[in-house]
C-alpha cells in the first residue's frame, strides 16, 4: 500500500508544476493496473500479485505547420517514463522504460476522441536471471530491454484544460535474444489518466490547406539500401554473443501521400551459425560461411509520419541453410530520416529494427541506409 501511493503522488504531482506551457504542448499522468502472464509452458517463475505502476507522457499535438501534418491526420508526438511493478518482487522486480510514442485519432469529435498509440524505446528489468542469486526467471536475461507498448484508448474533454483518458496497454519487454534467455515479459493493463493542456490546440487553430495545394503522391518507383548490425546469443544464458550483419535493397512505390509498398531483397550473416559449423567440421572454409548465410525476398509497408516511419516487412527465405527457424521471417523497423523525404528525392536515415519469426524474436539490429 506504501508503494502504491507513493506512485499515486507521483503520477500526478507534475500536473500541479505545468502551469505555463507552449501552445499544443501537453502533459499526461497515468496510473496502470493489470496482471504479467505466462505465455510461455517452460517459464518457470510465477505472477502472484498484480502488475500496478505510473507514467508520465510529455506530448506535443501538430496542427498544421509542417506541410505533412494534415496529411498524416495530425499526429501527436510524446516522450513518456514509464514504471511497472511486475507482480513478482523477489524474481523480476520492476520494469522502467523511456518510450518515444506516437498517437493517431481513429475518430475525433467536440469531446470524445478514440485514439492509438505506439511506444517504443528501452527499458530496465531490475531483477533479471542470474545464474547465482536469480537462476528461476528463465524470462528475462538482460537488465537493459526494448520496452515496446500498444495503447488504445479514449480521451474525454472534461474541461477547457483536462482530458480524461482510459485505455487498455499492452507491454512487452525483451532484448531479442542479444543475452539469454529471453522469453520476454508481457503486461496487459488498464489505464487511466489525466493529461494538461495549459494551452490546448483547439479545432480552430488547425491550419488546413485546400486538397488541391497539398503535395501530391510521387508516382515514380523510389529505391532504398540499408546496412546494419546487431548481435545475439544462442542457446546458453549468459553465454558468448555473436555478430549479425544485415543489409537489404527494394523498390517502393508510394499508396497515397504518407504509405509506401516495398518490394526487396535482403541477406543476413549470422556469426553463431558460422561458428558452430566450424567447431563441427573443425574446418574453417568458405562453406561455412555460406552456411551462416541467409537470403530471402520480402514485401515491406511504410508509413510516414514526417521524417519518421514505421515499416512492417514479411520475408520469406531462398536459401534452407542450417539454423534457419522457419520459411518466413516478420521484420518492424523505425526509421528517422536525415532529410525530409517528402521534399528530397535522396534522404538518408537512421534505423534500427527487430526480427522474428513466429512470435521469438531473433535478433536487434541498428544501420544506416538511403532512400533514392
């Protein structure tokens, strides 16, 4: 009970600080409630109490300044610390993340919005495994994670300054198999907060542009290439961590203004695999390097939401090299470009993705590409 109201005092003290804050800047406290599972047979600790915890969202509402906000639908753009008690004291502890999120309005009137919401950042697990004082919590290996949330929520207009907001989460933590093991921890949730807007964006103040003077969908075929790294373990926890090279080139085709379909091919090294046929064969030949080798063709769609996108892709393997988990592969990446893709027919960007198959992620990776 001490715990929960200190984090009660938490969460809504800094809406008593934000008396003064520019147009269309707002700030959300919330309090979570819900319960860990296990989604996994083999996982061998349990939840006993429930999953409660707190976030505080700084969000920034667009109205039309930059030229793609009104196509995008007006997205708001938040920075949010987030703390989740586990339900497991002794064996998990507690998780904190950082999460850049991004909300989009599913519907919208005077008073009542149905919104989404995707975070995505890095968390801590405060009691990962250890194989000496912590060797039952086969979920998570790792005090550093990706915290990944899903939001879908309403917002009530209660007042000039206050929104209302319940909604149901659902967060995920992992760090893609980068040190084991790494089953990952779920937490669905449900949520309630508040948010400030000293100064609110109102339906007046949106600065909308007639169809026809907005910027029009490109109809060329645009290419992309990208490089990038990451590195995972295999099969021991705590055990040794090989590198992952990933590189990829497509042809895209924008949809409408802000969605673009992608075509490519791509080619992963995977380190552990080269390794573990070398020791078999106790022959270091250009065969096993082949054997770590896989390529396969994917289809990929990207939204735009100015200069950062989010991309979902579907591989599906040419190659059937050893320690291939599947014939398919999923991909979701971030990408923030250096150049407003919009307005430059070259824009190079950062990126940094997850790959899985089936619903075990693989790997993490981060890399540098160019859109042309």
């Amino acid at each position: 009970m001490r715990y929960f109201c200190t984090i009660i005092a938490f969460a809504f003290a800094p809406l008593l600080m934000a008396q003064v804050l520019p147009k269309g800047w707002y700030l959300e406290s919330s309090l979570h409630l819900g319960k860990a599972f296990k989604h996994r047979s083999t996982i061998t600790i349990d939840f006993p109490g429930l999953s409660y915890g707190t976030e505080l969202n700084f969000e920034v509402q667009t109205y039309g300044k930059k030229h793609w906000h009104q196509i995008c639908g007006y997205p708001r753009w938040g920075i949010a610390l987030s703390y989740l008690h586990s339900g497991n004291d002794a064996e998990m502890g507690a998780c904190i993340a950082v999460l850049p999120n991004v909300t989009v309005d599913f519907f919208k009137s005077a008073k009542i919005r149905i919104f989404g919401r995707l975070g995505v950042g890095l968390g801590v697990v405060t009691k990962p495994y250890n194989r000496l004082y912590n060797p039952k919590n086969n979920m998570v290996g790792s005090y550093l994670n990706n915290s990944t949330t899903l939001r879908l929520g309403m917002a009530w207009r209660i007042s000039k300054h206050l929104e209302l907001r319940p909604s149901a989460t659902f967060t995920h933590f992992s760090n893609a198999a980068s040190t084991l093991p790494n089953l990952g921890i779920n937490i669905p949730s449900f949520q309630i907060g508040i948010c400030y807007m000293y100064d609110p964006v109102e339906s007046t103040d949106y600065l909308k542009k007639d169809k026809e003077s907005l910027s029009k969908r490109d109809k060329r075929v645009q290419f992309s290439h990208l490089i990038s790294m990451g590195y995972r373990s295999v099969k021991t926890s705590n055990g040794p961590k090989f590198l992952v090279w990933h590189t990829s080139f497509d042809a895209g085709l924008y949809l409408n203004r802000s969605n673009r379909l992608k075509i490519g091919i791509e080619y992963d090294y995977i380190g552990a695999t080269q390794v573990f046929a070398t020791h078999s064969s106790g022959q270091n030949t250009p065969q096993r390097y082949w054997d770590a080798s896989r390529i396969s063709l994917f289809l990929a769609d990207e939204i735009m939401l100015g200069r950062f996108a989010i991309l979902a892709q579907l591989g599906f393997y040419l190659t059937q090299n050893p320690g291939q988990p599947w014939f398919m592969s999923i991909r979701l990446s971030g990408r923030y470009y250096l150049r407003d893709p919009y307005l430059n027919k070259t824009a190079p960007f950062l990126t940094i993705t997850m790959k899985s198959h089936k619903i075990v992620a693989e790997y993490f990776s981060m890399g540098l590409g160019m859109s042309f």
